[in-house]
C-alpha cells in the first residue's frame, strides 16, 4: 500500500534533499518506521503527524496516509 | 587562572576611582564562571540597600575552560535584578571570554558609580576610568563604533556597552556585547546606566603557552571532531534556533498573540526556512567556537519617501521570533528584523519587550490602559505602533511607559490584568508552552529563566508525564548546569560536554577532577545561588502563576493549575531538604 511521507526543510538533509516521498509498504508498518526507513535518525524526530494529528511513534499506517515529520526542538 | 591555583579577580569601584587584583585561593573550588560569580556576588551584596545602589555589585567571569576547548564562549555577568528583585544572572558569548582570559583575569567585581558617564577600559598591565559624557545618549551601535575608533586592540578586544534604555534605567535594558551578543536578560543594562557607566572595553594581548600539549590536544581534537562532524551541532549552524517556529507551532507550542493561542496562523511566514529564504545573509560565530550559529538577516528600509534604500543587518534566533513575532502577531519576516533593530539600538531585552508589549496590547484591548496612555494603537500585528512603543518604553516618555519599562509584572500590579501577564518569577515568558516543564522550570530557576533547567525540553523527551520524574530531573538539571556554567560551555553544546569530556578536557589542562568532585561543585554553586536570593527576599512559596498558561492548551494539551502548584511545592520541598542538609 502507499503512503506519502512529507519532510520539513530542516531535516530533508537526511533524504537526499527529498522532501515529498511516495513510499510502498506491505503488512503493518508504523509511522515511525517509515520515518527512520526514509534516513531521519531517531534522535533527529521531534515528533510525527498522520492526515495533520500528532500521533505516537507506534500508529500503524493505512493506505494513503499522509505522515509529516518535525525536527527536534532545539535551544539551550 | 589556567594552571594556577587560585581565581584572579580584578576590583574596580567607580565611585573612588580605586583598583584593587587579588588571587583568591578560596575561590578554587568554585571552578570559575558562574561558581566563582556567585561567590563573590554572596560576599560583596548588600542586602540592606535598594538593588540598584550604587554599592551594589556587578559581577562578571569567564569559566574553568574558556576559550581553551571549543564552544566554551561565554562569560557571566552577576547582580541584583531591578526586574525580578532578586538573583540576576545573565550570560553573553562574543569576544568577551577570550579577551578577559588573555588579558589574564578570571573575575571582575565592579562596586560604586561614577558622579559622570564614564567607560572603563581593560588590558592586562592597565585599567582606566574615562570620560564617556559624550556618549551619553547614544545608541549601542553608536558608542560600540566610537569605542572602537577611540581605543587600540582591535581583533584582541571586546566591547560592552548600554544604550539609552539602560541609561534610563528600564528594568529590562540589556548590555550588548562586541557584534550582535548580549547579556540579555535581566536588566544588567539597567543596573550599569545606574552607575554611569557607559561601556568597558577590554584587550586581551597575552601568550600563554599550553603545558601537556600532547595531552591537551588530544583531548582538544576530539571535542572538536565531536562538534564539527556529528549532527550533535550543525543544526545550530544549518537552521539554528528558529528551525523551532514549525513544530512548535505544528504541535500547539508556540506563544502567540500574548498567549491567547498556542498556534499562530502565519507561523510560516515567520518561520525558521522562511528567514533563510527571506532575510539570511551571513552566520557568524562567538570566538572559540567553530559551529558559527549566529544569523544575520537583512531588511530593506527606505531612508525617506522618494529616497534611496539601506540594508539593516540584525541577529535573529528562535526567543526573538517569538517575543517579537507570534507573541505579537507579527506577519512577516522582515517587520520581525525591524523590530529587532529597535530594541537592538536602544538596548532592551527583546524577549521581555515583547512580551511586556504583548500584556500592554492585551491590556488596551480589555481597557484596563487607555489610548492617552499608550499614545499608540498597540494592537496584534500592528508593527509600526509597536517600534513607538518600544522607543517610548526606553525614554520613559510617560507615566504609563515608566511603569511598563519595570515589567509586565510591575504594570499589571497597577493597571491589572495579572491573569495574563506573562511572567515566571517576575521575569517575562520564554518562547515555549510545551507542557509542566515549560511552567515549572522557569518558576523555580533560580534566574527564572528557561535555561536554568531546560524544562522545555524534558517536555519534549518526557515520553509520559510523571509528577515525580519531572521533578527530579529539574533538579538535577538546575544543579548540572550550574556546573557547566562554571566552564563556562555554551548550552548548545551540553551534549558535547558530557562528565566523561568534562573530566578530560579539565584534567588535561591540570586538574584532578572525578566525577564526584563535579557533583560536589554543581550543588555548591547552587546552594549559593539560594542562600543570594533568600537574601534577596526571595521565597519560593510566593510565585503565582499567570491564568493564561491554564487557559491555552500548551503542545502536552491542557494544563491544570493545581498540579502545577503541587508540583512547584513537591520542587520546594527538595530544595529545602537540600538546604537543611547545609544548616546541619
């Protein structure tokens, strides 16, 4: 099945520059697989979005979602 | 002093023009920075006078490690708040660190003022008081370029200077320091102008040869591979700090429009890509450090109808995007810059202006202030008002801005509106509403600052909210930093300096640390820092907590006001069992 995995800016340096990526899974796949599947390490994910709601990193995934991954938030 | 055992502390009282150096054995187990600050802020405080009495102290101190490893940039400056009324500590990077160690001093402790403006300039073998009457009234820019042409040292100097918000005395005027850096918060600024003192230049010209070089570059070389080539850091030279406007935003974090919402609907126009697109022209970086996080942005303004246009070049990082962006509506990138200039030129906090604004407009709203007051249409969004206002916080124009220029908390005593005076401590808001963390540990920090703790940030790694751990990892948080704060490394690179690079990098320039000895040291320095603020009057039973954050729901959702009460209690109690062990 499909889904669509958008990446900000901040973090498509770990997407070769890709910040729209149409992704094939088969069986059961979670948001935060698909994520770090893509190349943003774990220590690199704020937190992940499906169809616009913040959704915990186990949230299996279903044909067409849309997912979004945030950067970390940084400061002193 | 590197290699020695003792702490060189230079002595400069305005009022009788008298310069002292001492070596101060018994400051050694302070480490420096923030340690030894606090020491002889304890020592040198008069608690019976006002805070801004010219007796008053002013403290600054570079750390155990500064410039001598990468990303240990900073100095600290110590004093009383004229904001908080109690602990001020405020830290700035720049050149300062470097030329305070070459110039070989660890410490300086400024008493007394000066019947007339005076600058005070600073090299290792001379210390002189001059006239600075006619700088008085200039800009930061301004008096930082005629230092500049004035004294000799340039590339080995710093210059720290007021603006006519701190020689007006507004209780939020910051210190600028060399190009861009400032001892922000807190109202140094203020506390400075109340002494006459204008500016300090300080040259830093002296050689001093590493020992152990093998040793120390060894140790030398893996911070810097840590820090150049890991992802550790380059998110602060890439994006930097405003990379935070989008999740924050995303995840109902982000302060907007005094905090009546938790997300802005032109957060992208503000955002972190949107300047780097927009307005990002050059990154530079504190001496030391070679990550380079500091981003300048530029904005067109044209010098009058029909005229040419300049190009203003300011800093920007993600408190000012919120303090003069979302927290007052602000809707696009280069009215941000502008806003930043003004505050810039005239010396103020840009985090506490914006959100002392953000009341201001509340207020007005709610009619609590009248139009003949704030002379101004402030309003959300409205740019223009906002530049006059600040301007008129900084002279003091009238009896409203007198009182809006000692704080949001000072004002809404008077005007009301108290609910929504965003203060922690008396100290205005940082930009973060993610949750507990983000309410609890500016509350307790002993400089009510978001970077006392990270509260913020053990939100954001919390994976579910516990009363108990949330607790205790402020603590320790508070403590760890007041160690770090002794080096003195740039939080930024706290995950560079872990205890195990900590202990290498000190031990390889002469130290003889464990890991012990730095637990010992960070809770000495934070048992200090308590004992100044209850001397201070400080309680930690008496803070209240504005109504607001309980009525916009923070990026953990809706928060409760009475467990952040039982929270702040359960904060105290360890904070007194800590205490009670020292009276023992």
């Amino acid at each position: 099945m499909k889904v669509y995995l958008e990446v900000g800016s901040f973090l498509k340096r770990f997407t070769s520059e890709q910040t729209n990526l149409e992704i094939n899974i088969s069986g059961d796949k979670t948001a935060a697989e698909v994520v770090l599947s893509a190349g943003v390490p774990e220590e690199e994910i704020g937190f992940i979005t499906v169809n616009g709601q913040k959704v915990d990193s186990d949230y299996v995934l279903k044909e067409n979602d849309i997912i979004r991954v945030y950067p970390i938030i940084v400061g002193g | 002093m590197i290699y020695e055992k003792y702490i060189r502390v230079l002595y400069l009282d305005l009022t009788t023009k008298k310069i002292r150096i001492e070596h101060r054995k018994d400051l050694y187990s302070y480490l420096g920075g923030v340690g030894v600050a606090s020491k002889l802020l304890e020592e040198n405080l008069k608690p019976e006078l006002d805070p801004m009495d010219p007796q008053q102290p002013v403290i600054f101190a570079i750390g155990a490690a500064s410039t001598i490893f990468p990303v240990v940039t900073k100095t600290v400056a110590m004093f009383w708040s004229p904001l908080t009324g109690e602990l001020g500590e405020s830290y700035a990077g720049g050149r300062m660190a470097m030329t305070l160690f070459l110039a070989g001093y660890d410490a300086i402790v400024i008493t007394g003022s000066s019947s007339k403006p005076t600058y005070i300039t600073i090299s290792r073998n001379n210390v002189e008081f001059k006239d600075a009457r006619a700088f008085w009234g200039l800009s930061c820019d301004e008096v930082g370029r005629v230092v500049r042409e004035r004294e000799p040292g340039g590339g080995k100097r710093s210059i720290i200077r007021i603006g006519p918000a701190g020689e007006n005395l507004v209780s939020y005027a910051c210190v600028c320091v060399d190009t861009y850096r400032h001892f922000g918060r807190l109202g140094l600024g203020a506390v400075l102008g109340s002494k006459k003192l204008k500016a300090i230049s300080i040259v830093g010209d002296r050689d001093l040869p590493i020992k152990n070089f093998k040793d120390y570059f060894k140790v030398y070389q893996e911070i810097y591979n840590k820090v150049t080539d890991t992802s550790i850091m380059s998110k602060y030279h890439d994006a930097g700090t405003p990379v935070n406007i989008e999740p924050l935003n995303a995840a109902g974090g982000l302060p907007t429009k005094n905090l009546r919402q938790n997300v802005f609907e032109h957060g992208d126009k503000i955002s972190g890509e949107t300047f780097a697109h927009k307005n990002l022209v050059r990154k530079m970086a504190c001496t030391g450090c070679p990550v380079g996080c500091i981003h300048i942005g530029q904005f067109r303004r044209e010098f009058d109808k029909g005229h040419e246009y300049e190009a203003v070049s300011v800093s920007y990082d993600y408190e000012l995007l919120f303090a003069l962006g979302s927290f007052l509506g602000i809707k696009s990138s280069d009215e941000v810059l502008q806003l930043i200039e003004v505050v810039e030129k005239l010396g103020l906090d840009a985090m506490s202006t914006g959100v002392v604004l953000g009341w201001a407009t509340e207020a007005l709203a709610k009619n609590l202030i009248t139009l003949e007051q704030t002379l101004v249409p402030l309003a959300f969004g409205n740019t223009q008002a906002y530049i006059t206002a600040i301007e008129y916080i900084a002279y003091k124009k009238n009896e409203f801005y007198s009182i809006l220029a000692q704080g949001a908390e000072k004002a809404s005593e008077i005007y009301g509106g108290k609910e929504f005076a965003m203060t922690f401590g008396k100290n205005e808001m940082p930009g973060y509403h993610t949750g507990y963390g983000s309410v609890i540990g500016p509350t307790v920090g002993a400089r009510h600052s978001h970077l006392c703790n990270g509260g913020y940030s053990i939100d954001q790694s919390m994976k579910e909210f516990d009363k108990e751990k949330l607790v205790e990892k402020l603590f320790k948080e508070e403590k760890e930093r007041c160690m770090l704060n002794s080096l003195i490394i740039c939080l930024f690179a706290r995950k560079v300096y872990d205890r195990e690079t900590i202990l290498a990098a000190l031990n390889s320039i002469d130290y003889n640390l464990t890991n012990e000895d730095l637990d010992a040291i960070g809770e000495r320095i934070y048992k200090t820092k308590l004992r100044i603020k209850k001397m201070m009057g400080y309680d930690g039973k008496n803070v209240r907590f504005p109504k607001r954050l309980f009525e916009t729901p923070s990026m953990s959702g809706q928060l409760d006001e009475k467990v952040a009460y039982e929270l702040l209690d359960m904060y105290n109690k360890k904070v007194e069992e800590m205490m009670a062990k020292e009276d023992a």
